[in-house]
C-alpha cells in the first residue's frame, strides 16, 4: 500500500486562521501577534493576565535511546495531543523549534509525521517567526562587544586567552569549530583564537528557554560569564554592558509562538536548546502559559529519556517549579530489534526474538523516569511492519515492569490511531499516584550530583574526573555555584559514551573531559566523551536534495 509523504499530507492540511486557534484557548485577537495567517506570537500582556489560573496537567513524552530505525518521538508527541482533544479533553502541545543546521544536514524536519504533524510545516523548518535569528543576532553582539572593548584599551583587564565566549551561527559548519579572530594588522584589534558554535548550542537559547519574563532573561543574560582576567576572575556580560541591547533583541523572540496541528488543535513551538550541551525542551514560558490555558499539555524533550527527561526533571522542572503527572516513553519494535542485534536492513522481517532481547533498554528507561515518582506509560509507535507477535512482546515485557504499553497508529490514522493512548495516560494521571521530585538535592556537590546521574540513570561504576576538573568544580562552589543542577553532555545513542553500544551494558564508566559554567541558564555542563558543539554536514546533506518546484513549494526538506 502506498502512503503519502509528509510533505504531501501537510500540504493538504485544512488550516484554521489562527485567530481561531487562539480562540479555543480562550486568546483574544488582540492578544496574538500574527505572522501571516497560520502562525502568531502570544503577547506577555496576555500570559501576564492568566498566571491566577489553575495550572493543568503535564504529560512529558520521552523515548528509548535513537535508533536508526527511528522512534517517533515528535509525532507521537503531536499524535498525543490531537487523541486527548479527540476524547473530550481541552489539550494543548508544546515542542522546540527546529534547527537549520540539522535540517539542512542529516535529521530533516522536525514538526511531527504522518497525520500526527503540526503546521505549517515549511515555515516551522525554515525561519519560522526569525526567533533562532534574534538569538543569533544577540549572542553575535556580545561577541562583538567584548572584542570592541578590548579593542578600546581593555579597561577589564580581560585575558584575551581566557575569552570563553564564542560565536554562534545556525548551520552545521565544521570549518568553524576552531579559528583565529582579528587578523589583518592593529585596525582589526589583537589576533586571538575562537571559534563557532551552532546557534542551538548558545547559553542564550538556553537562558530564553528557562527565562520566565523579560526581567528575568535580562539579568540572567548579565549573569553570564563570557571572559576571565589574569587573575582568574570572571568577566560578566553585564560588564560589557551588553545585556540591556540583547534584550531588546530578543524582546520578540521572547513571546512563544502559537500554531496548529493538523486537526487544528492549538500548539506551542518555541525555542530549542540543544540536547547535548544544554538541556534540549521547549520553552519555560510557552509550558507554563499552556498550563494556565489547557487541562492537559503534552510536551517532549530532546533525545532519550538518559539525557531529555533526565534534563526535563532534573533542570527545567526544577528552575520553573513544574511537575509532571505522567511521562510516556515511545519506543518501537523497530528499534527493540535494533537494540535486539538487528541490522537495519534486516528489520522487515518478523523477529520476536529479537524484540525481547531489545527490550533491556526499553525497561531501564522505565525505571529510571519511575525513580522521578512520576508514573510511565509505553507507547508503542505503530509501524506498518509490526507483526501481533512482536507487538505482544512489548506489551508483555513492559507489563512485566509494572507498566502498560499502548500501541498507537497515530502517524497513520492521526487521533483515532492515538485514542487508546490518550485514555490510558488520562487514566493514569487520574489515579493520582505520582509524587515527583528531582533524583538529587541542591545542596549536594556538583561532583556527587555528575555521579548521581552516571550511576543512577546510565548505570555506570561511575564517572571518572581527573583532579583539574574536581578542583573546577570545587572552585565555582566556592564562588556560590554550587547549588546548580548538572546538565551532562553525552552521546544520545547510548547509555555508556560509546553511540555503538546499544541495549542496556553494566561495567562501564563515564569519562568526563570537560566542565563549562553557564552562570546565566543557571547549571554546570558536563561533557562527556566525543561531543561536538559544532556540528557538521555529512557526505550528502539533506541540502542537496531541498529546493523549489515549478509552483513555488518547497521540495526534500521532509
């Protein structure tokens, strides 16, 4: 049976205006600032004037670790959101937006698949509202300034080796990850090296994502720490005096942008922190205004649930005072034969076998969002080569977890595929038994809480630190950074640090190569392994096969 592409689906989409979008979350037109017909900013007049109402319930979707068999992580996302508005409830979605550099090199699109998609789908992959731009633009004026004020005499007294802040631009580019700035002679200022992140990877992306208003997302942009002088004491960016004009530049961007799904219920897409190196969610506004405004909010993070919801539950709900009543995790039985031995051109055929030696990762990732004491639902995300058997297997081996898997065909039958899905995590959330709370205190060590995480959620011996890093960390303890959460950057694709070992491996430790302070998001990244901040393009990107047609529409970005 042939089946239409994405593109194809969501070019076919019967869009409401968003005006009426708004309407159903109860946002006047005056409250919403369009961006031509389908798309709008919600204004902070409005989100200011609902923060009395009653918070609704969060559900966070999360996944086993990537596989490229695929997890489905955002449609099942969207998917979720349409079968609660399908059963009667009043629900709202809430994702990140998507990066050009993914999108132009390996990953593609990311608004969902299938009838689970949130549109417009182009808009949403290209320059969306220009929120990625304004924050670009903002980390670009900062790095301008610190050069322009060591250009001027340097009254600072900045160390120009000790100038951690680097530039960002939303493209994969590998010819950027080192260079040396300000070469050309004394006009140009004093030669230094640098070098380029990709723009998701910012601490200002992080700090929008985490900010609650503008007050709040200035002085966090002041509290970063961007250089060091020769006597190792840090440089702020509100030493610079640049937070006030990033501000300004990011005052838009700032607002959470609202859209549709395809069954035109509403959605928020708004921001995207890099899972690796920052703590990959949504917005902490856009959740919190969806919270006042619908009875339910379905939301993802970044990756599998190792690195997202350890992200989700240990920094954002810990920084924006959220708790979730319920966490899915999708998984597939394409990727538990993957994680069962499996060769990807292999995965057509029936393999029970294989599912139930693949189900170890499944079951970790089980446990470890229970010790949050947040109850899990499984949703198997239906694939048309799913056999009964294999789907059985599943279902059992979750059961025999103290769970319950829910296959949804959401992708191919949008919310009357996801209906089962949405009454079992109803269900769920109406038992009341959840009692979340984060897996360590803040009180306890940076060092203490990177092995917390290594030990508990990957299950390794521990994490191993040679002592420039420990006397690191105790350094920023004692200039009052100790109370922070740590935000481990690590391979998606594995427990361990190694992306090729799939399953659920023991007897390993985590090596951590590098700590970085951002003071102003308000945690300690760990960096482990092989982990790059600037990603680049692989030997055919996707860019190769994107263009225009002959009536205007965009082709291959999907």
């Amino acid at each position: 049976m042939a089946y239409k592409t994405d593109i194809e689906i969501a070019r076919e989409a019967s869009k409401q205006p968003i005006q009426e979008i708004g309407a159903k979350l109860g946002i006047a037109s005056d409250d919403l600032l369009p961006y031509g017909h389908d798309k709008a900013k919600v204004s902070q007049k409005f989100i200011n004037s609902v923060q009395s109402n009653e918070n609704g319930k969060l559900i966070l979707v999360t996944a086993i670790n990537p596989t490229p068999a695929g997890e489905g992580k955002t449609t099942t996302t969207v998917g979720l959101g349409d079968g609660l508005n399908h059963i009667g409830k009043k629900a709202a979605v809430c994702i990140r937006e998507a990066s050009l550099g993914p999108n132009f090199g390996m990953k593609g699109g990311a608004a969902g698949g299938g009838y689970a998609q949130i549109v417009p789908m182009e808009e949403m992959n290209l320059h969306f509202t220009g929120d990625f731009h304004a924050i670009t633009s903002a980390h670009s004026l900062l790095s301008a300034m610190i050069d322009n004020h060591i250009y001027w005499g340097n009254a600072l007294d900045i160390d120009t080796r000790r100038v951690v802040w680097r530039r960002v631009v939303d493209m994969n580019d590998r010819a950027l990850r080192q260079i040396t700035a300000s070469l050309g002679g004394v006009a140009n200022g004093f030669p230094r090296e640098t070098g380029f992140d990709i723009t998701v990877a910012s601490e200002v992306m992080a700090i929008l994502c985490l900010s609650k208003n503008l007050e709040d997302l200035q002085k966090r942009l002041g509290d970063m720490i961007v250089a060091y002088r020769r006597d190792r004491t840090p440089v702020y960016a509100r030493d610079i005096k640049a937070d006030g004009a990033m501000t300004v530049l990011l005052k838009d961007a700032m607002q959470p942008n609202l859209v549709q799904t395809l069954e035109n219920n509403p959605a928020f897409v708004h921001g995207g922190p890099f899972a690796n190196i920052a703590h990959g969610c949504n917005s902490v506004i856009a959740t919190t205004t969806a919270l006042k405004l619908a009875d339910y909010v379905v939301t993802e993070a970044g990756f599998g649930a190792d690195l997202g919801a350890e992200k989700f539950l240990n920094i954002k709900c810990r920084k924006a005072g959220l708790s979730p009543s319920c966490v899915v995790v999708v998984a597939t039985v394409r990727a538990m034969k993957m994680n069962g031995g499996v060769a990807k051109a292999d995965l057509g055929g029936e393999n029970v076998d294989a599912v139930k030696n693949g189900c170890a990762n499944l079951g970790r990732h089980i446990e470890n969002v229970k010790s949050f004491g947040v109850p899990v639902v499984v949703a198997i995300n239906h694939f048309v080569t799913d056999t009964d058997a294999e789907v059985q297997a599943v279902k059992d081996y979750v059961a025999s977890q103290g769970s319950e898997a829910v296959l949804s065909r959401h992708w191919e039958l949008g919310s009357e595929g996801s209906a089962d899905l949405a009454r079992k995590v109803v269900e769920t959330i109406d038992k009341g038994e959840g009692n979340f709370a984060p897996i360590y205190p803040d009180e306890m060590s940076l060092a203490d809480k990177i092995n917390t995480i290594a030990k508990k959620i990957y299950r390794a011996d521990a994490a191993v630190m040679d002592q420039k890093i420990r006397n690191q960390l105790k350094d920023w303890e004692d200039q009052g950074y100790g109370n922070l959460p740590v935000c481990m950057a690590k391979t998606q694709y594995s427990f361990t640090t190694d992306p090729n070992e799939r399953g659920a491996p023991t007897g390993f430790d985590i090596p951590v190569r590098e700590v970085r302070l951002s003071a102003g998001a308000g945690f300690v990244v760990a960096i482990c392994g092989e982990i790059m901040t600037m990603p680049g393009l692989p030997r055919v990107p996707s860019a190769e096969n994107i263009k225009l047609n002959a009536d205007g529409d965009v082709e291959g970005l999907f």
